[in-house]
C-alpha cells in the first residue's frame, strides 16, 4: 500500500498503524529524509515525490509496482495549508493549494487505477472539517478539501465494482506541528479530548479492510464531536 505525506503527522501515524497490521508500506513524501525514516521504523520503503506533480506520481506508483509487488491500497494524505486573507492569496498559492489537496488524489487514482482493480483495493482519501464548515481566510484550503469530498464519490462511482473510495474528514489531530495542548483544547471537544494521528489511522484500517467491503463513496468526520456541537455566545 501507499501512504503519501508519511513522513509526518497524521501520514506517518497511518504508515505504523498498518505496518503494524502487516501491510507493506511505500512512504511517500516531499520530504525524502522524513520517509526514509518512516519507512525504516515501519520496515517499508520510502520514495521522494511531490503528488502535485504527474511525473512524480507515475514514478512513485511504479516504484511501489515493482518493490511491493502489487498495489492494493492508497492513502491520499498528503497536505498543505496556507491560510491569508483572500487579498493575500496570490493565484500561485491557490494553485499550489489545490494541487497538493486535490490534484495530487486525481493523479494517483489515474496511475494507479490499473493495479487497483487488479488487486480489488481500495482508497482512502484525508479531507478535512473544513470541507463544510470555516472560519476567516481559510480559503484555499477548504476548497480543496470540499473537492476532495465530491472527488471521493466521483471515484467510487469510476472504479466500482472493483475498488472502493473513501474519505475521512478529520477534525483537531494533534501533531508535531501543534504546540503543547490547553486544557481548554480537550474540554471543548464532546468527546473531551483533540484527537490523535491514531484515532485516524484507526479508522482507515477499517476502511482498507473486508469488513468495510460495502462501504463505497462515504465520508467519515472524526472530530471528536466538533462539527455536531451548537455553538451560540
Ligand atoms: N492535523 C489536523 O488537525 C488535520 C485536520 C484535518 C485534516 N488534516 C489533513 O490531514 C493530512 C495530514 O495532515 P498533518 O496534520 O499530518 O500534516 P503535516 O503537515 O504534519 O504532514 C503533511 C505531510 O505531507 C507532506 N507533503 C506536503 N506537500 C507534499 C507534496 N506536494 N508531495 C508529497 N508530500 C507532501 C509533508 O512533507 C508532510 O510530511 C492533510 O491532508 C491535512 O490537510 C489534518
């Protein structure tokens, strides 16, 4: 299987969770050194790419042909966040934004359609909260992230019978990259806790597996309750 953005975060999370369920892994990432070490923990393999580039996508896809044997799963994960106010997002970072999120999974279900319905796999794409709901200057982002929703069930529908598409939608996981947490972080979380890069790959290891085989084109939120939580002050 694939993972892309498994150098870190929620990514590499992913990379040890199924490793540890026996898969195979190819770490993907822009960052080559971060997925070397993944893949070194995880006992994987790691390939520098940039999803948002065709050229790296097909490269990556026959490297994993050729080390892994086969492709039975991917993991779109990878992705960038540039928040500014709208006259301060330039046309590039749009662009960037957009390619990262959203291009980057068009690109991979392209490559990789061949080898996946061969190995009747599956996809899982990492959306975001974002996609249905915002706050200020958060505007490529949660455009990418509402495409990569309807992409979702546009792929199940192209791919079926043979491999099934699915996203998550999470909320607050927490990372390397957050600070240490407040308490007040946890408390306004139904659940009482931010989530972690676990509570997502959790969940994608059900998705990738038998038990989900008639889960096709769905959106998981996994936020801890957030998105369901009436706010009024
Ligand atoms: N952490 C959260 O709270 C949260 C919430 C909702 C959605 N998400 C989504 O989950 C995914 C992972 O988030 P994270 O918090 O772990 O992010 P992160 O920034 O910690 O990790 C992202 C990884 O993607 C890699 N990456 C970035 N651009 C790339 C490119 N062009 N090609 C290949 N690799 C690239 C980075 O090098 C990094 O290793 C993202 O799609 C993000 O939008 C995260």
């Amino acid at each position: 299987m694939i993972v892309t953005g498994a150098a870190r975060g929620i990514g590499a999370g992913i990379a040890r969770h199924m490793a540890g369920q026996r898969w195979r892994v190819a770490c993907a990432d822009i960052d080559g050194a971060g997925a070397e070490a993944i893949a070194g923990q995880t006992g994987g393999i790691a390939v520098q790419c940039d999803v948002a580039a065709e050229t790296d996508v097909e490269r990556l896809i026959a490297v994993a042909r050729s080390r892994l044997g086969r492709i039975d799963a991917i993991v779109s994960n990878a992705g960038i966040a540039a928040f500014a106010p709208l006259q301060q997002t330039t046309l590039e970072t749009w662009d960037r934004v957009l390619a990262t999120n959203l291009t980057a999974t068009f690109l991979l279900a392209k490559a990789a359609a061949a080898d996946l319905k061969q190995a009747r796999g599956a996809i899982v794409t990492i959306a975001s909260t974002r996609a249905h709901m915002s706050e200020p200057d958060t505007l490529a982002y949660s455009a990418s992230k509402g495409g990569v929703v309807a992409l979702t069930h546009a792929l199940a529908m192209t791919l079926a019978p043979d491999v099934r598409v699915n996203c998550i939608s999470p909320g607050w996981i927490a990372t390397e990259k957050h600070g240490p947490l407040k308490p007040g972080d946890h408390a306004q979380h139904p659940v009482g806790r931010v989530g972690r890069p676990d509570d997502i790959a959790a969940a994608v290891a059900f998705l990738l597996s038998e038990q989900a085989g008639f889960i096709t084109g769905a959106e998981f939120i996994i936020d801890g309750g957030m998105t369901r939580k009436m706010i009024y002050t």
